[in-house]
C-alpha cells in the first residue's frame, strides 16, 4: 500500500483502462509503418463502439459484438483507403474528414441504441492463476480482450520484426519507390494495412462500449483516438512501447483518480493534467538519449504513392 | 457607449424586418437549445423528454423545435438568434453556459420569450430563469447512502466544482452523517460533464478504495456500469434520468431531473397569456426533482424512512440545510433550527464540517 | 477498368471546376441519407447551401455571421498552413488558441476596472503572446530535444483544456457571478470588447484579422525569402539544407507563427462573439481548422474560400436542424461527406483519368 492505494488494484484497473488505446494505437502503428498516416483513429473507434454494440445487442453474443465492431470500422477505414491510396487524397485532412464523417454517422446508427444493456463479457476463468497472490488480482482476473490486445502487440512486433511480410511493410513505408521498384504492390499493401489498423481501431471502440462502459452513448470513445495517435508516437513506431506507452498514459490516469479518491493532499487541477504532462516528459527524456534513428518516423509517412508506369 | 447604439439600431432593423414572421402564427412554437446530443442519456435527453411532453400536452396548438450540440458562446448567440428570427414564441436554453446569449439576443427580440436554465441573469422583462432543487434529492440519496454502506466509506463523482455541485456533495454528505456518524466521504472531481471511461474509472477507483455506495454528478451511466460488476458489492444512483436499465442491479435510486412540468406550464401561460417573468427554482414538491424507484436491496424501514424524508421536503416541513451546521473550517453556517437561504446555496463554494479534501480552484 | 494518368501540369480547368462537382456530389449522397431519415432531401440541401445566404427570413443575419465563423478557422489555418508546407505537424493550434484566450482576457482582467483606449491593444498582444509561448513548447522541445512536434502539441491541447477550467473556475472568475464558473463578458466592457465594426456586417477585428492574415500568407509565399525556403524545405528538405536553411529556425519560424495566429483568433473571439473564458469556451476551432488548410490547398486565397465553406455548413446545417429537425449527427456526417468530395475530386486536378485494359497497381 502507498498512499492509501492497493498496487495490485491499480496494476488491475490500468490493464483495462489501456485495452482500447493500446488496440487503436497498435493498429494505427501498423499503418504508419506502411507508411499512411491516418488521423481519423476516433472515428473509426467510435464507428466501432457502436457496430460493436448493434451487434452484441442483435445477436444477444458479446463476441459476435467484437467482430462487429472490427468490421465497421474497417469499413469505415476502407473509405479512408479508398480515397488516400486510390484517389490520392491528402492524408491528415481526410483522416479528420473520416473523424467527423465517423462520430456523425455513429450517433445516426445508435440512436435507438441509448439506454440498453450489452450482453456482458465475462472474465476468462484462468483456474488457479487467478489465486496467486498479488498478481492474481492485478494480472490474472480480466476478461479475454485485455490477453488478446497483449498478444496482438506481441503478434504485430514478431510479423514486423522476423515475418517477410513485416519486410515488405516496412520497406513501402520506408521507400514506396523502392519497393514499387522491386515488384511489390504498394497501393494494395497500404490499403490492407489501413484496414487492419481500421480493424484494431474498431475492436478498442467495442471494447469501451462492451466492456469498459458497458453501453452506447454518443460520443462515448471521448476523444481515446487522439491520445491512441499520440502513444504511436510516443512509441517511436514500436510496439512493445506502445504497451508501455499505454500503460504509462492508463496508468497515471487511474492513478490520478485513486488518488483522488484516497484524498490525497495533491491538488485535484494538477491531477488531472498529470498523465498528458508525464508523457510529454518521458518522450522528451526517451528522445534527449538516444540517437536519431531509433526514433525516426517511416520516411514516407504521409506522402501518397503513384505508380507512374 | 458607441457600441450600444449600434446593438440598438441593429435591433431595430432586425426587429422591423423580421418581427412580423413571429407575430402572423396561430401556432405557439416552442424552441430549445441543447448543449449535448439527445443521445447523452442524462441532461440533454430529459430536457428533450420536456420538450416532448409540451408536444404531447397541446398537440396541434404548438410546434416544437430544438437544436443539439449547441456549443456554449458565440455558437449559442447564433443559434438563438436564429431561432428568434424562425418565429419561435418561446426558447429554452438548457445550459448554465447560455446566460450571456440569452440576455444578449432577448435584448434584440422583447416580443419572444427566453427561459434560461440554471442561471441567474434576468438582464430584460423577457427572461426568465429556472432550475430544480437537485440538492433536495440528494439529502434522500443521502441517507440511503448512510444506512447502507457496510464499510463506512461513500463516494461522490464531481464534475466541476461550481455552487450546483458543493451545494449536492454536501447535501448528500449531511444526510449520510446524520444516520451515520462514522461515514466518511471520498470525492473524485472528473473534471467533465461527460466521458463515460473517465466516469467508469473514477468509480473504480472509488471502489478500490472500498468505497460501497456511489453517488455520480456526471451525466452518464457509467459509474452504474462499473458498479454493477462487484455483483452487488456496492450500489448507485441513477443521476439526471431514471437510468431504470440498472434497477436490477445497483442502481437502489435516482434523481429524475423532470423539466416537463414547468415547461408545460410555461408554455401553456404563454398561451392564455397569464405569462409573467419568473425566477423559478422548484424541487421534489413541484415535480421537477423526482426520486426514483427506491428498490428492493433496501430494506423496508430504510426505504420508508427516505420516502417520508421526501414527502417532508415536499410539503415543506423539512428543508436539506437546516442548522446547527458548521463550515469545515468549523466555524458557523447555520444556527440551529435555521434554514439556509437561497442565496447561500447558489453561491455556495464551501464544503460543511466533516468532509476531507479541498474545493478545487 | 479506370486508370489514372498523372498529368503534366495541374489542369486550370479543374482546379476550378472541382469544388463545384464535389457539392453537387455531396448533395446527391447528402439527399439520399436526409431521404433515409425521412426528410424531404431538396428542402435539406436548399436549407444547409442556400437558406444562410439567400433566405428572406435569415439571410440578412446569416450572411455576415458566416464572417463571423469563419474568422477563427481563416485565421487558425493559414498559420498552419505555412508549416504544413515545410513539413512541421502542428496538430495543437486548439491549445494555442485557448492560451491566446486566457493569456489576452486576463491582460485586460488584470487591470479591471480601469478604462483605457490601450488595453483592447494590449490584449491583443498578450494574447498573441499566449499562443506563440503555446507553441514555443513543441519548436523548443523539437529543435533541442528533437521530439516529435505532433505529440507534444495534440497533448498540450488537454493540458490547455485543463488550465482553462482552472482559470475559469479561480483565477479569472467573475467575482460577481455569484460562485459561478466564467470570467467577466468582456464584450461588454467597453474597453476590453472586440465589437461589431459596422452594424450588420459581422466584422469584427478577428475578421480584419482573418484577411489582413491572407493577404500576408500570400505575399510571403511569393515574394518573401521565408515563403521560399518553407516551400523548399517541404519539397525538397535535402536542396534545402544545401540552401543554407536552417531546419531548427524554420521549426521555430513555423511554430511560432500559427502559434501567434491561434492566439490571436482566441483573444478576438474571447473578446467578442464568444465574450467569457468558460469551462467551454474552445469548441474545435484548432482541429476544423487544419481539414480547412488541407482544403485550400495549403494556399492562403484557397483557405479563404475553405473557411467560408465550412462556415457555410455549420450554420447552414443549424438551419436544417432548426427547421426540419434533423438530428445534429447527420449533419456532422454531411460535412464529413462534402469533405470527402472535395479531396477526392481534386485527383481531377492532377491525374487525368482513362479507360484501360488491365488493371494496374
């Protein structure tokens, strides 16, 4: 105990606090990789908060409600492909144009969605795990999406790192030219990473309107996207720091809270900015010592690519 | 001032070309401003109710208009002009934040009446104000909250910090003392009126706290939802509407803000002309603050004693703040057996003697 | 299948004539969803492009309110549009315009109740000075620490945010609001208002602001060496350095003037439509205004032309809210909608689009 605050509560309580930006963040570091910078990672959530929900409340299965949710947002990114790779748009004004189309078209699909209850997503039983000490509550009691955003990180950094998949990857998000140079089709590989980062980016959404907040309200991903573009940032475009990024920003967060709430003498205004101020400060330190290639962003991030043969 | 004469003239002009539209209906219309989407569940979505009550009250005597996500400001100023100008015979502005645009376009439009929520300027003849005693519920939510917390230990999610808010927190924190005297309250200011993660954080980390009862001043039903996953463990209240999703879980009770009472009232005075400029701040008696459907997880004599306690506030025997109550820097508020004034609760920025922490500032 | 060939110069034509086929395609997408929802899609279109601008009812007020709303975003974007250009991401220009707000109101709320012809000026400067201090934190940590400008600027938005309700709840709050949150009305101190300059035109100085800023970006674009070296460090950063320019001063040059800008268009619209810091006050300005750069092209005149757009929609779709009752959702979707069009017709500009054979990748 410090402060008043359980450890192992907080570890608990941040482990589910972080699912839906660790998700958005690490489908959105995927795209960038590939070398689209897609700002419309709100939309896109929330279009999956609510698809998530539809579904889960239609079909009465919260795992149906996953894959809902995933589906409506890659149909949402698909737009965002559509028009970024094929039509050549500008990529950070039609990803806030995909943001403001998203939260609208959102709200139109839940309205009579408000004030219903999903079926509930329960917590996966992991047997004797759960009766360790200490780490039993703050690892081993979560349902199976906080298990599945940790092995999507970990599924996502191996494919980067050692499949040649994750090669090609890099490589169009690196030099789109080179690539096209050596046969690779650089239009269909960007747009399947903007679906798959459509896909993570609805499952956080579903995740906070099944889970974290078990309902539909308009506008109830508040603004997760933004900071799930700002952890693949921080992150430096990898994806083990994007977990630790998103538990750093989770965890200060709930922090603040059970400070709060454990009257701590710490002004509440102060508080509240904590967790933005902490990970400006831990990037400044991060890329203060080191040196400029490990923190470099794709050197096409954000540039279109037209094969001109 | 120079500026004045310009508003002036604009006015007329405005006035002159348009003041006929309004005037050539038999139909009252009735317009409100929202500042979030009907869809909120909370605020917006029971003003909404309000406005459908008018509807279904006089049916084909009044049109009914009403503009979401309205932003507090310059946004407001325009969208009620606009209204003005569309022929609206009465707007609601449903948002403390509105004040300034509503005297402002009043000022331009004397024939249309403006009814400002929550605020406390009636800078022309055509305002008026309202707002609920929401604090009158709390006190009932209050002390429920004391007879049924096992650990002693109650919790309040705060939005913002304003005089609404203390005057609740305190509210609710009396009343839990009285029937408790070991209750201890822990406050989380959210520091919004709406983002249900946020608000589903803050009630767990109340709960981690051991916190058992929680009290929410946000406007979704969030802290209800994470609640509901101790499995009875610790209850709620629903906040703003019924939220009756949750009655089979833990939500023990609400507070209903029902605006349909007075904005049929008003509404219906408009049209048979007995319309007066008022400053209206009614409670549980009036109807614009109902107490939810106590259930069945209170026990009998717990319920009993918080529907007299209601029906007291409503007949006017038992006012929420009636002393001795002291400050919590202990020195004196309230001497016994007197009753607060309205003007010290709308300013209130003090917490009573008992609570921890400090009012943000 | 279709293909596209990359023209070798950008078509006049088009350029022109894009905009024009991107409404007329959202008003045919735009009608089949207001027909979706059950309204009559012409009387929808008519409402949100035609009504601000033509009808007898609302023209004479909407027309120079589009002014009004379209300030901030003119203002906002062409500062970001210079470091667009040269490949500097400010995605933060919404804090530097609530820190314009704070940093201009409190100059003048320092000095309250004195009256003096140089605190208006003042404020101006103050709050130009906020925003560029805003923005000095990303160039700063950039240019020394090289970390990335997008994150440090997006999150200082929320730390903004934050310091805003501190302020509008402590330090700059109205001591005569009763405990209330919200400064003073500075529209309506003399001294300190931003007003109307003449009487129904909505021009206020942020409007004189807003051209005066358009006329600047263009001749720095073409004639300034400034204007240069930002072109030719976005598109060729190598040439550049050769060049002899400074990446760490364009950083600073780049952040610090859309910094400046922002702030500006906070302290006009504290001082005049929106007239108080509150809890609200910024309602998105920053973010709409970057879809707005990107609109016009990056081009000062182009952004004119966007700002006003945009304003179009917003107040146009309050209409269509007001009079047919559509639900605010669909009209934010409608402007998602147009947006779409307008970037994806622009491909006409530069590619020239042909039947082919096969399809390419």
């Amino acid at each position: 105990m410090f402060g008043g605050i359980d450890p192992a509560l907080l570890i608990a309580a941040l482990m589910v606090n972080s699912v839906p930006i660790m998700l958005a963040a690490t489908g959105e570091l995927v795209v960038e990789k590939a070398g689209v910078l897609n700002l419309g990672v709100e939309g896109m959530m929330i279009m999956g908060a609510i698809c998530g929900f539809v579904t889960a409340v239609v079909t009465g299965n919260p795992y149906f409600g996953f894959v809902g949710g995933a589906l409506g947002a890659v149909a949402l990114s698909a737009v965002f492909g559509v028009l970024t790779q094929v039509l050549q748009t500008n990529q950070v004004a039609t990803g806030l144009a995909l943001t403001l189309f998203g939260l609208g078209l959102s709200s139109l699909i839940g309205q009579s969605y408000v004030g219903i209850k999903p079926p509930a997503t329960g917590d996966l039983a992991l047997g004797p795990l759960a009766d360790i000490p200490f780490l039993g509550v703050a690892v081993f009691s979560h349902d199976w999406m906080v298990y599945a955003s940790i092995l999507l990180v970990a599924g996502v950094w191996w494919v980067l790192k050692y499949s040649r998949m994750g090669l090609v990857l890099r490589a169009v998000g690196e030099s789109h030219e080179a690539a096209h140079a050596l046969g690779y089709k650089v239009t269909r590989i960007r747009f399947l990473a903007v679906l798959f980062g459509g896909a993570l980016a609805g499952l956080g959404g579903a995740y906070v309107s099944l889970v974290r907040v078990p309902q539909w309200t308009d506008g109830i991903t508040a603004g997760a996207g933004w900071i799930a573009l700002a952890i693949v940032v921080f992150a430096s475009w990898k994806p083990w720091r994007v977990l630790a990024g998103a538990y750093l920003f989770g965890g200060i967060s709930v922090l603040q809270l059970n400070l709060q709430a454990a009257g701590s003498a710490i002004p509440v205004e102060y508080l509240s900015m904590a967790p933005y101020l902490i990970t400006i400060l831990v990037l400044v330190i991060m890329s203060s010592g080191r040196g400029k290639a490990a923190l470099a962003a794709p050197a096409c991030l954000g540039q279109n690519f037209h094969a001109s043969r | 001032m120079k500026r004045r004469t310009l508003l002036a003239t604009a006015a007329l002009g405005l006035g002159l070309t348009f003041g006929g539209a309004a005037m050539a209906q038999d139909k009252t219309k009735a317009c409100f401003v929202y500042v979030g989407p009907i869809g909120d569940g909370g605020w917006t979505y029971q003003h909404h109710q309000g406005a459908l009550a008018v509807q279904e009250a006089f049916g084909d005597k009044v049109e009914i208009a009403f503009q979401e996500n309205v932003p507090e400001g310059a946004d407001a100023e325009r969208v009620l002009t606009q209204m003005a100008l569309s022929g609206c015979n009465i707007i609601f502005t449903t948002s403390f934040g509105y004040m300034d645009a509503t005297n402002a376009v009043a000022a331009k439009f004397p024939d249309i009446k403006f009814e400002h929520a929550t605020g406390y300027k009636r800078e022309h003849p055509n305002v008026s104000t309202y707002n609920a005693r929401f604090y009158e519920g709390r006190a009932v939510q209050g002390h429920i909250a004391g007879k049924m917390t096992k650990s002693n230990k109650i919790g309040y999610i705060a939005s913002f910090p304003i005089p609404e808010v203390i005057m609740g927190i305190n509210s609710y924190y009396l009343h839990a003392k009285k029937v408790n005297p070991a209750v201890e309250l822990s406050i989380v200011w959210a520091f919004t009126w709406f983002d249900p993660a946020k608000e589903a954080d803050a009630a767990k980390a109340l709960i981690d706290q051991g916190v058992d009862v929680i009290a929410s001043h946000t406007d979704s039903t969030a802290p209800l939802a994470e609640a509901a996953k101790t499995n009875g463990a610790v209850i709620g209240f629903g906040q703003a509407s019924d939220m009756a999703e949750y009655k089979d879980g833990p939500r023990v009770s609400s507070i209903i803000d029902n605006w349909a009472p007075y904005y049929v009232k008003r509404v219906s005075a408009l049209m048979d002309g007995s319309y007066a400029q008022a400053d209206a701040w009614e409670g549980i008696a009036g109807g614009e603050v109902e107490i939810g459907e106590i259930t069945a997880l209170v026990p009998a004599e717990v319920k009993a004693e918080a529907e007299a306690m209601r029906d007291a506030i409503a007949a006017g025997t038992y006012h929420p703040f009636t002393g001795p109550i002291n400050k919590q820097d202990g020195s004196v508020w309230l001497a016994d057996g007197a009753v607060a004034p309205d003007g010290d609760l709308l300013g209130m920025n003090f917490y009573v003697e008992g609570i921890v922490g400090e009012i943000p500032q | 299948m279709l293909r596209l060939e990359k023209r070798a110069s950008p078509s006049v034509f088009w350029e022109r004539a894009s905009p024009f086929l991107a409404v007329a395609l959202t008003m045919v997408a735009g009608g089949i969803m207001f027909w979706i929802l059950g309204k009559n899609p012409f009387e929808a279109i008519r409402t949100i492009f035609w009504d601000p601008l033509f009808n007898d009812q609302f023209a004479a007020y909407s027309r120079p309110q589009l002014l009004v709303k379209a300030a901030p975003l003119i203002l906002i974007a062409i500062g970001l549009s210079l470091g667009f250009r040269a490949g500097i991401w400010n995605i933060g220009a919404e804090g530097q315009y609530i820190m314009g707000a704070i940093f201009g109101a409190a100059a003048g709320l320092a000095v309250y109740p004195v009256e003096s012809r140089l605190i208006f000026p003042v404020m101006i400067v103050a709050g130009a000075f906020g925003g560029f201090l805003w923005a000095m934190i990303p160039a700063l940590l950039k240019t020394v620490f090289r970390t990335n400008e997008i994150l440090v600027s997006l999150l200082l938005v929320y730390v903004a945010q934050n310091i805003l309700a501190m302020m509008a709840l402590g330090a700059l709050r109205n001591p005569e609001g009763g405990g209330f949150p919200g400064s003073r009305n500075l529209s309506q101190i003399p001294s300190m208002a931003n007003p109307e300059l003449v009487a129904g035109t909505g021009m206020h100085w942020g409007v004189v602001a807003a051209f005066m800023a358009v006329i600047a970006g263009y001749i720095l674009l073409q004639r300034h060496i400034l204007g240069f070296q930002i072109k030719l460090a976005g598109q060729a950063p190598k040439a550049a350095r050769f060049a002899g320019v400074s990446p760490a001063r364009l950083v600073v040059m780049c952040l610090g003037i859309s910094g400046v800008l922002a702030g500006l268009a906070g302290v006009f619209e504290v001082t005049g439509p929106a007239g108080q810091i509150s809890i609200d006050f910024n309602v998105g300005y920053g973010f709409t205004a970057i879809i707005v750069a990107f609109l016009g092209r990056l081009n000062p005149v182009g952004i004119l032309f966007a700002g006003l757009l945009m304003a179009l929609t917003y107040i146009g779709g309050e209409l269509a809210q007001l009079m047919l009752g559509l639900p605010s959702a669909a009209i934010q979707a409608f402007q998602g909608m147009l947006l779409f069009f307008l970037l994806g017709t622009d491909l006409l500009t530069n590619f020239r689009v042909r039947l082919a054979k096969r399809e390419v990748a």
